[in-house]
C-alpha cells in the first residue's frame, strides 16, 4: 500500500471513529458532521470525499462494529451454556448500549435499516448454534423451535438492559439471571 493510500485509509478510520464516538452520546439527529470533521482534525469536505454524506458515515461505523461484534461472537466459548452466558454479559457490557441505540435510531439513517437487520439475524444465528447442542435431544420440532425462541429472547440485548440497566442488577447478578433463564430450558 502506497504512503498516499495508508494515510487515506487512517483518515478514514479517524472520520469513523469520531462518529462513533458521537454517536455513542448523543442522538443523531444532533450529530454535525462539522463536530465529526473537527473530531478527526479533518475538513467537512474531507469527510465528504470519504464517505459521501453523515448517513455514509454512520452506515461505516456500524459496519466496522457488526463486523468487530460478529467476531467476538464467534470466538466466544460456547462449550458450556453457562460460559456462553459469560460470554455474552461481557459482550454486552461492552456493545450493548451502542447495538440497542442503532436500533432505536436506524429507521432515521439511511441505509441503517438494513446493517441493522443483518446484525439481528447473526444474533439469531448464534443463539441457534451456541445453544443447540445443549438442546434435549428427543424434542420434537415445534419444541424446539420454541425453545430456541425462548434462548434468542433471552439472549437479547434488551432483555440484558432491563436485568442490567432498568432493574439495576450487577455484571455477576446479570450472569446469574440469564444462565438460571437458559438452563431452565437445556438438557
């Protein structure tokens, strides 16, 4: 890669990483891409060239985060349902509050409606293979699907706000929660 190239890619994950940060404080609607400009020491123009609008942008920031949440996920240790859970508090200690604000504000970014819908259906996905060997295995079908329902619900970022946030329980207490949830429903 060229000195020219290199510098171009690291204005660019500054740009980003400014949005991200903005993001994470405040709605985007009140997001400037001047303040975002400002953020990564470059132009509004700048910004322009990269990423073509403050939605262009957004859109980088949740791509580059699904992609580093879709990562996490598939090196989590799921060999047990309760290591799973761990797994999936610190996850969520970590993205929980930023994946639930993408939700809350994609149907007003362009183009986030969607990213949004791939990040839904990897989390389905991996609920469905962390937990599936630890399923009965003599469950008929419509059992199974329910239960997997039942294990994605639980899973779920917001179910982890309302134990951790809204009821105000600690990491450790929210651990204990969700694997009493789930191993109410394994083998």
């Amino acid at each position: 890669m060229s000195a020219r190239a290199e510098a171009a890619e690291q204005t660019g994950h500054r740009i980003v990483d400014a949005m991200l940060k903005r993001f994470s404080s405040a709605p985007y609607d009140q997001i400037r891409l001047e303040d975002v400009a400002d953020d990564a020491a470059v132009t509004v123009q700048t910004v322009l060239r990269h990423f073509g609008s403050k939605s262009g942008v957004m859109r980088a920031v949740v791509q580059r985060e699904l992609g580093t949440i879709a990562a996490a996920r598939a090196a989590a240790d799921t060999s047990d349902p309760e290591r799973t859970i761990a797994e999936l508090v610190a996850h969520y200690e970590r993205y929980g509050a930023l994946i639930l604000k993408a939700y809350s504000e994609a149907p007003f970014i362009d183009g986030l409606v969607e990213l949004v819908g791939a990040g839904r259906r990897h989390h389905l996905d991996w609920c469905r293979d962390a937990f599936a060997e630890h399923l009965e295995p003599g469950l008929d079908p419509t059992t199974r699907a329910r239960r997997r329902a039942q294990l994605t619900a639980i899973c779920d970022a917001t179910t982890w706000r309302i134990l951790r946030v809204d009821l105000g329980l600690s990491r450790a207490q929210t651990r204990q929660a969700l694997t009493e949830m789930v191993s109410s429903l394994l083998a």
